[in-house]
C-alpha cells in the first residue's frame, strides 16, 4: 500500500521533508527557504537547455512544489505527519481512523496536482 499517496512506488520511502531536505521540527520559514532554494534549482525553466535532464527537473519540481503544498499548511501537515506515525501493521489501530486518514491523504495529493496543473503556465511550440 502506498503512504504517501500521489507518488510511484519508487518515491514511497521519501517523505515531504526529505523532498524538500528539512527535519520534521523545521519552522514554516525554513520550509518556505527550503522550497524556494529547491524550486529556483528544479525550476523546469533553468533545464531546457539541457533536454536530457528537463523531464527529471520537472519530475522534482512537482514533488518540490507537492511537499510543499503540504508542509507550509498547518492543517495540512499535521495529517500529513499523523499519517507518517501510523503503523499498517498494528492491529490494534482503529479501522476508522485508517480510512479517514487514507482518505485525508488522498485528497491532499489531489489538491496538490489540481494546484499544479491550475497554475502550470501555457508551453507554446
């Protein structure tokens, strides 16, 4: 089963906050320095001088600009983090509160790509 709904299989091990390379006590401001270092570095922009490596910078921007959809909103995170803690092989957890956590993380995933796709500016070519 996948935790961190939105990402491959092979991105399953890799939190928010690795993504963006801060600790899980970071403050809102060093997620916000921390998200624009990387975005400036990812931006899809800076690589299409470089084509072998554009579908890998747009690839990290969007989990860039996901984890960071996330992490910055208190709310948001604190699912987010509350998901990170929840063990799916402890059978004394509550059913109900899996669902409602699976279902939380869904739709912060969601939200993250409509942002994305909302805000994506037009390619002409």
């Amino acid at each position: 089963m996948e935790w961190f709904v939105g990402m491959n299989s092979d991105q399953s091990s890799t939190s928010y906050y690795n993504v963006l390379g801060v600790d899980k006590n970071s403050s809102v401001t060093d997620i916000r320095n921390a998200y624009r270092r990387l975005a400036m570095q990812w931006h899809p922009d800076r690589w299409t001088r470089t084509p072998s490596l554009l579908g890998e910078a747009k690839r990290k921007f969007q989990q860039i600009q996901e984890a960071y959809s996330v992490l910055s909103d208190e709310g948001k995170r604190t699912m987010y983090d509350a998901a990170l803690c929840y063990d799916p092989d402890d059978e004394t957890e509550d059913e109900g509160l899996t669902d409602f956590v699976q279902e939380m993380l869904s739709l912060m995933a969601n939200v993250g790509r409509e942002y994305f796709f909302l805000n994506k500016p037009l390619e002409l070519g």
